[in-house]
C-alpha cells in the first residue's frame, strides 16, 4: 500500500484543515509553519491512526513534522508487515538481541555482520538516516568487499554486533579523502570502554590505508564525547557545519528539538605541496585553522581576484532529508556571481535549511568566489585540507535560525574556531 501526498492533505481537510491551506502544505516543510496549528496536528495524527491503522506514539508524534515524515512512518509500519519488503520491516524480523555483560571482540566487518550495523543505524537514527544504504545489510558487505566503506565492529561472543565505526568516501571529490564517522555502540554498552577501542583499531586500521591521503570526521555537537575520542587521534579541528543536521536526527539519542551542529576536524597522512589560495578578509581566520597542520603549501592572500576561467564548473546536491543542499566549486569562473544567485535561489525555493558551498582553492578565484557569496549572506564554515584534491574553503547560509548556545565543544581550538564563525555569521546578518 503506497501512501500519496494527496491522501494526506485529504486528511488534513479531514482534521479541519482549510482546504486552501492543506493544498499549498509542502510535504517536506514543517506542517506547523504552514498553518496547521496546535490543535490541528492531534486531530490529523488521530485520522492518520484511523486511516492506516497505524500508532503514532507521543515520541513518535515529536518527530513527524512533515508529510513526508508522516509518509515514511506510515511506510515503515506497513513494511514491518509485509515478509517479502521493506528495509526496516526486514531489520526488525531479523532483530538480534544485545546481551549485556558479554566478552567481545574488536575486528573487520566479515560476512553475515550486515545485520548487526543495518540495526545499530535502525536503533540510533530510527528511519531518518539519509543514506539507504546503510538499512541493508548485503549493500553494507557489498560496499566493504569493494572498499569505498571499512567497517570495524565491535562483535559479542555470541556473533552479535553491538557497536562500529566507518571509513567511507562521501561527499568530497577527492576519493583519497575517506570520512571518519558513524560511531555507534548499543545502549546495553554505553557504559563500557567499547566506542573508544573502536576508534582505538579504526585509527590502527587508517595507518594501513595506503589508498587514503587523509581523513575528516563530522562530530555532533551536542555532546562532546566523540570529539574528546577523535581528539586523541591527531585529528586537527578546522570547521564548523552550523545547524547541518535536522532536530529529528537525532531524536532517540536525547539531541533535543534543534538541529545539531558538526565540528569539522581533518588528518593529512600524505601530502604534496601545493598552491592554496585564500581570501585576504578571512585572513586571520585561515591562518588559525591552517597553524593546526603541517601543511606544505604556497600560500597566497588575496583581495578579491579575477578567475581564470570564465565559466565556473559547479556540483550540487540535496540532501532533503536533512534540508542541505552541498555544493562543489571545482572552478571559478566569472559566471560565479549568477551561478551562486541560482543556487541560492532554488534552495530558497525548495525550502532548505542550509546551503553549504565548498570552494576549490588549488588556483586564483577563491577571494572572487567569496566575495560573491558575503555578497549573498554566506559566512565562514572552514578549511578542509585535500577536500578536492587541493584545500577546500567552506561558506555557509541559513535560513533557520542558529542556536549557538547549543553547541557544545571540547577543545580550546574548536571554540576558538566558533568564535571566528559566530563574528562572521553576525557580520552576515547584519549585512543582510
């Protein structure tokens, strides 16, 4: 049984929703900042229980704030009963209990621990993870054997896995740049030593990665715990992703009703020299975040430049899970101005959260390309060494407010860095 955007704006009339209101109601936006109101929501959640015969439990009812939540959800619990589909119907049939108090081992993802990760992703993010891969255990064998994921589990002696960490290609160009992340550990052993010999072999296993240049991680700030693990690693912090990840990401993890903000740190295990060209008016900024690495590199500050292209050469992605888009400039050109202005454009349009832009500062442009986007209401995000093969400098913009308060940081270094970014992110607004 699908389930259809029409039928729910259906039941929002049902729930005594305006007509009008429940047919302009984007499904990806929050129902609430559309004019379905306080009481409205109850009413429609009841005829969503009634329809589907679904049950939206209070915990439940704090995450759905969308159609397509409530699509999803509903999905999901169709899926849980029908034995020939649906990623998580099929997570929960071969559920495999964590025991507590067992010895266990900490080793290479092999065949059959699938499972085990398909349901510490289930069991930490709910349904919400933006990655589908991740809820299907042959895909997560599958992208082991090939090696663009290296999982490392923490297995118990009864076969189950009850914790893991990954290296993975993901968002930057450069494929030799493997993300850190997605360190998980089952509730039953939260209070054991097993995340941080996790990391304690993933950092062995990073030493043999001879494919690899270098590493970034993305840790949550709204605790510090994974920082205070990585921190030991020689990882070195060099950005802030403010307000990247959605209020219901991490929801069953007790992150609280904003959106979580990720500290960028990196790792330069092989490096060549290079030129890196930067902005003169993030001097001071760029300069703090490039003292944490011993980097080789022809360092040129710059007032804002020509490119030397004329047509700039752009990706982007959207992320609309998480209302992110994430964009790669791999050229400035002196189009830059009305590319971002479209960019910018159709994100507002699409209703993102955060517009991320990542700029390739291997040739002249980069104080160009910054220009523009200050021009626009971007502010500092970052340097991540090799993000493109040559540095990439991060601009982000919002268009939810930030909380910064809520951002809880370890180190010295990284709330050094959110000043730098808070200052500019003010300069933005007020600018704007």
């Amino acid at each position: 049984m699908d389930v259809t955007t029409r039928e729910l704006r259906d039941l929002l009339v049902e729930a005594g929703v305006d007509q009008a209101v429940a047919e302009a109601v984007r499904p990806d936006a929050p129902l609430l900042r559309q004019g379905v109101d306080s009481l409205d929501y109850p009413a429609f959640t009841l005829a969503v229980e009634s329809r589907y015969g679904v049950t939206i439990g209070e915990r439940d009812s704090l995450s759905l704030r969308t159609l397509d939540d409530f699509a999803a959800h509903i999905r999901a619990h169709l899926d849980a009963g029908r034995p020939e589909d649906g990623h998580i119907g099929r997570i929960r049939r071969n559920w495999k209990n964590v025991e507590p108090g067992k010895a266990y081992e900490i080793g290479p993802l092999r065949p059959g621990d699938g499972q085990g990760v398909a349901q510490l992703f289930y069991t930490v993010y709910g349904d919400r993870y933006p990655v589908e891969d991740y809820y299907i255990p042959e895909r997560i064998e599958e992208l082991n054997a090939e090696g663009s994921l290296l999982t490392v589990v923490a297995r118990l002696e009864t076969g189950v896995v009850a914790g893991q960490g990954a290296y993975y290609r993901s968002s930057p160009p450069n494929k030799a740049l493997f993300e850190f992340g997605q360190v998980m550990v089952a509730h039953e052993y939260r209070d054991t030593l097993m995340a941080a010999k996790i990391i304690r072999a993933m950092d062995n296993l990073s030493r043999t990665m001879t494919q690899a240049q270098g590493f970034f991680g993305e840790a949550v700030c709204s605790h510090t715990i994974t920082q205070k693990l990585v921190h030991k690693q020689s990882y070195s912090e060099c950005g802030l992703e403010v307000a990247l990840m959605p209020d219901g990401a991490y929801e069953k993890e007790g992150a609280g009703a904003q959106r979580v903000s990720c500290l960028l740190g990196a790792r330069v295990d092989r490096d060549r020299r290079m030129p890196l060209h930067l902005p003169q008016c993030y001097r001071r900024e760029l300069e703090y975040i490039l003292d944490g690495f011993r980097l080789e590199r022809d360092i040129h500050f710059s007032p804002p430049d020509a490119p030397a292209a004329a047509v700039t050469s752009l990706e982007s992605r959207a992320f609309d899970f998480a209302q992110v888009v994430r964009a790669q400039v791999l050229a400035v050109g002196a189009d830059f101005p009305a590319r971002v202005e479209e960019l910018d454009r159709d994100a507002a349009s699409q209703g993102q959260a955060v517009i991320q832009v990542f700029v390739n500062t291997g040739a002249p442009g980069t104080a160009f390309a910054v220009e523009a986007l200050r021009a626009r209401g971007f502010f500092l995000g970052g340097l991540i060494p090799l993000w493109f093969g040559a540095d990439g400098l991060l601009m982000q913009k919002l268009t939810v407010e930030p909380e910064f308060e809520a951002i809880n940081l370890h180190s010295d270094r990284a709330k050094t860095i959110l000043e730098h970014i808070r200052a500019d992110f003010d300069r933005a607004r007020a600018q704007g």
